[in-house]
C-alpha cells in the first residue's frame, strides 16, 4: 500500500514532463505548490491531481525534487531501500572476476538520485548528496549492511554539492572500521585507496577498465601524466621498461610510490609538478615516450567555463602528442560533463592538427559497467577516453 501520510507536491506541466522524460529531477521553478516541509519524503502529483510517485525532497536545493519511485502505489520503505540496492549490487557482480572495488550505487545512474555507494574490498563508501537523501540515511545504512556484509560503512559527505542543499560537510563513520587505507586489487594490479581523504572515495574506480586496456598496450618508456596515487601508472609498469608518474598532488604521489613498491614496480619514478610545466620541460629536453596517458582533472566545472576548458584539454593533448616516440600511443580522457563527445572529438582534432603529426584514433571508451549512463539523464554521462596512436 502506497503511504498517503505524505507530503503532497504538485508539479507544474513543465516539471511533469520532466518526469515524463525519464528525467528524476524537478527544479524549484517547476514546483507549482508545495507544502512547507523539511526535507524528507513526499508525493507527487500533476496539476490535475494525476499521482506521480515519490521523491526525495530538498527545500534548500536548486533541484528540489528528485524522483525515486514512478509507480504511485508502491511506498518507498526500508523493503524499497533493500531491494533497489540489491539491484544495483547484483548488476556489478561479473566485475568480481577482475576487481574487488566498484561503485556499488551510482546515484541518478541506478535509479537513486544523489546516492554514492563505492566499495574497496572489505569496504564501503557513501555519498549522501541531497537534503532528500539525508533523510534515507538509516534505510540506506540497513540494506548496505545486509547486503553487502561490510566490515565498516564511511560517510564522505564533504563534497562541495552538500553546501547547496543547506548540508554540513563532514566525514564520518557509519558501521564498523573503515582504515585510513585499504588494499584493493584492479586486474592484477595491488592498489591503496584513501577512503578518508582521498578524492572522490578515495581512488578513481570509473577509469578501470581503460587502465587494463592501456596497461595491455604499455611498452617502452611510459608516462603518467595527472596520475594521481599512480593508478595507470602501475598497469604501464606491467608491460613498459620505465614509468614517470606526474601529478602535482605530493600526497596522492606518495601513496603512488607507496603503491609502486605494493606491486614490486621499482620502475616507476614520481614526480610532483605542474603537468603544463613538465610536459613543456619534456618538450624543450627532446624526451620521447612510447606510451602515454593524460587523465586531467574536469577542467569545465561549467558550461560557461566550457571554451576555456577546451582550449586547455587540446592544448595538454597536443604535448601529449609531440611526446610521443614514432609508433607510440596516447590515451587521452576527459572527465567533465559539460564536454561532450563532440566537444572531445573537436578537441582531439585540433590537438592532432596543431602537433603537425598524423594522428590515428584506435578506440574511444567511456564509463564502465558500474558508473551506468542513463540516456536520458544526461548528466549521468562524464567520461569519455581516446586511444590514439602516432606514426
Ligand atoms: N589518473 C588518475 C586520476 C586523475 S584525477 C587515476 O586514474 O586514478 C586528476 C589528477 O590531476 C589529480 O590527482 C590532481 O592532483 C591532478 N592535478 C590537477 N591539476 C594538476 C596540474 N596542474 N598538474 C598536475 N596535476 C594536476
């Protein structure tokens, strides 16, 4: 039975259709008569009283509704919590061949708006991203426990969006221990994550995949370039003779040499500087790589930022490029939203034509299985990555 003790929400036509469309978010400006509620669960309803389901909802936030539950006679419950988590764990287990880290929960992707659930090995992670989801805490925390059996559950609820939706921004343990640094293994390769400070949940896991495919390809003298706790870098040290990993973060390189060493990869060398800097340096020295990965940081925050940000990718790919020994290959990726896949496209053509080389695109990849893009929720799509290859 549907719970009627709801909040009741009426959206305007605009915001309907939103929903309609298979978008979960209603935005402030489509509300077309609220109660004045905290955050929390309600009902929605059309403006002709038409019911709509339930959502999430954030008072404070831009995006005041997100859709959680189409179908208006279902409640959603601590029953509902357990059996959308257990979908979305049970859509991840063939990466249990290759991994023991994967994004459990990818918010909007799976069907939960704002709800981040990442695991390393004996480990959760958990991103409550909405003043609506704060409120699920205990649900999520229940079927988490249940289902996955871990040994400890962290909140990372210190990113920036919380701000918006009138959050603290805090880390804190929900169940159990959950170490400072935790062993996980990526096809073959050993890895530490930070779950406590490091970015994201404490390692890049939506890079996966394309760093078993570059590290298959890896030979010669190889370059990580924005490298983070050296996560390519270690798949490179499996085929290459030599690694240089670059980041400016000396924290995240000292868990890279940290993870070198975890893998027996004496090889790879770490370097803390500015990526532009040293890949110019690089240039001016004549060095040549044969194999090369250049995973910036989202240089378009937004869509205004957008130019600026395309500008900086072609011109750190086309260094990329001019590094490249005869024959060699650049993995070139990108993981802001606001550049699609025509923008990276464009991008890649003018970083080809502006190193005066002839350039070959081998593969484009995007998100693995565990980071879903839903089609039509655009923002679910982020990561786009180019295998190029000079002659
Ligand atoms: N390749 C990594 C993820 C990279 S995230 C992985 O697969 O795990 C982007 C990285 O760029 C971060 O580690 C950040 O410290 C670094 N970074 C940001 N700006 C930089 C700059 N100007 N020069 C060098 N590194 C930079």
């Amino acid at each position: 039975m549907a719970r009627t003790d709801l909040p009741l929400v009426t959206l305007s036509s605009k915001g309907a259709a939103r929903l309609a469309g298979g978008h979960p978010w209603v935005f402030r400006s489509d509300i077309a008569q609220a109660p004045n509620t905290p955050p929390g669960l309600v009902r929605l309803q059309d403006t002709r009283q038409r019911p709509l389901g339930t959502a999430l909802w954030s008072p404070a936030s831009e995006i005041r509704v997100r859709r959680l539950e189409a179908d208006p006679e279902r409640t959603v419950d601590a029953g509902w919590w357990h059996d959308a988590i257990a979908r979305a764990g049970a859509r991840r287990r063939p990466l249990g061949a290759h991994t023991d880290a994967w994004r459990v929960v990818h918010g909007e992707g799976d069907g939960l708006p704002s709800l981040v659930v990442d695991r390393y090995a004996d480990v959760l992670v958990v991103q409550l991203l909405s003043a609506g989801i704060e409120t699920q805490r205990a649900h999520i925390v229940d079927a988490l426990r249940a289902l996955e059996r871990p040994e400890g559950i962290l909140a990372r609820n210190d990113a920036a969006v919380r701000a918006r939706e009138g959050l603290s921004r805090t880390t804190e343990p929900l169940l159990g221990h959950v170490p400072e640094s935790v062993e996980f293994r990526e096809h073959g390769v050993r890895m530490l994550a930070a779950p406590h400070t490091g970015q994201k949940t404490g390692a890049f896991l939506d890079q996966r995949d394309n760093r078993a495919l570059v590290g298959s390809l890896a030979r010669g003298r190889a370059l990580d370039v924005f490298s983070y706790h050296g996560s390519f870098a270690q798949h490179l040290a499996r085929g290459a003779d030599s690694v240089t990993a670059v980041d400016v973060s000396a924290d995240a390189l000292a868990r890279g040499a940290e993870n070198a060493a975890l893998n027996g990869h004496a090889h790879v060398t770490t370097v803390v500087a500015d990526a532009f800097d040293w890949l110019r340096e690089a240039r001016t020295r004549g060095d040549r790589f044969d194999t090369i990965v250049i995973d910036p940081p989202a240089f378009a925050k937004s869509r205004a930022a957008l130019p600026q940000a395309m500008r900086g990718y072609a011109d750190v790919f086309r260094l990329g490029l001019l590094l490249l020994a005869e024959g060699g290959t650049l993995f070139a990726a990108s993981c802001s939203h606001h550049l699609g896949l025509p923008d990276f496209l464009d991008v890649l053509e003018h970083a080809a034509a502006d190193s005066g080389r002839r350039v070959t695109l081998r593969q484009l990849t995007t998100q693995p299985l565990d980071h879903p893009i839903v089609l039509t929720i655009p923002e679910t799509q982020y990561l786009k990555g180019a295998l190029l290859t000079v002659d």
